[in-house]
C-alpha cells in the first residue's frame, strides 16, 4: 500500500526551528514531485512548499520564503521541510503529499496530490 508518514513536529518558541520528515512506504518516492501543505485552526489547508522528483527545483508560499527550505533525500525515501525564524501562524498541521504531475506543468496545487499523509502537528508558542 502507498503511504507517507511525517514526522518531526512539536512544540517550539518563536524564533525556533523544527526539521520535518516525509517518509514513504509502498513505493519509492524519486517517480512524484512532493509538496508540503499546512492547516491551521480555523482556515483551509494551504500549500507551504513543492520540490521536484529530482530535487532540483522547489516553490514556496510566499509567507514562508526565506525561512523555510525543502530538500529530499531519494536514497532514503525522505522529503524534509526545513523550518526557521518560526512565527506563532506557523501553527499548524503539516502534511506531505505525492503527485504524478510533471513537474513541467506542475502547479503544487492541492488537486494535483494522489497520495497523502496524516499530518504532524506544530506549535509555535512562548
């Protein structure tokens, strides 16, 4: 069966970093583009970032640009969301997704996603 599996979340200050994992089982992840994408009490889920099967290119929502980075690790099965400089609405779910769009015509978003995980959970809070 096709499963990710985040990891990595917790409590941390403002200020602080949290490195997130995404992790597949089922099927090698270096054949799908994945993106990260958050819900936060109270809004609908949004896109944080999206990196390409090869590792070589990557978007990012632009709340979160220039604090937060993305890189993926095919040997090991594993996407990580770097997240720095947080901020209290950084608060949110985190969840991993896997898709078959070419990255060519690819727009990270949401509907575009086959396969997805179950979240981890950030709190950003002094």
């Amino acid at each position: 069966q096709l499963q990710l599996v985040e990891s990595g979340g917790g409590l941390v200050k403002p200020g602080g970093s949290l490195r997130l994992s995404c992790t597949a089982s089922g099927f090698s992840l270096d054949s799908y583009n994945i993106g990260w994408f958050r819900q936060a009490p109270g809004k609908e889920r949004e896109g944080v970032s999206c990196i390409s099967d090869r590792g070589n290119s990557a978007n990012f929502a632009n709340s979160v640009k220039g604090r937060f980075t993305i890189s993926r690790d095919n040997a090991e099965n594993t996407v990580y969301l770097h997240m720095n400089s947080l901020k209290p609405e950084d608060t949110a779910i985190y969840y991993c997704a896997a898709s078959h769009r070419p990255w060519y015509v690819s727009t990270c978003a949401e509907n575009e996603y086959f396969a997805w995980g179950q979240g981890t959970q950030v709190t950003v809070s002094s």
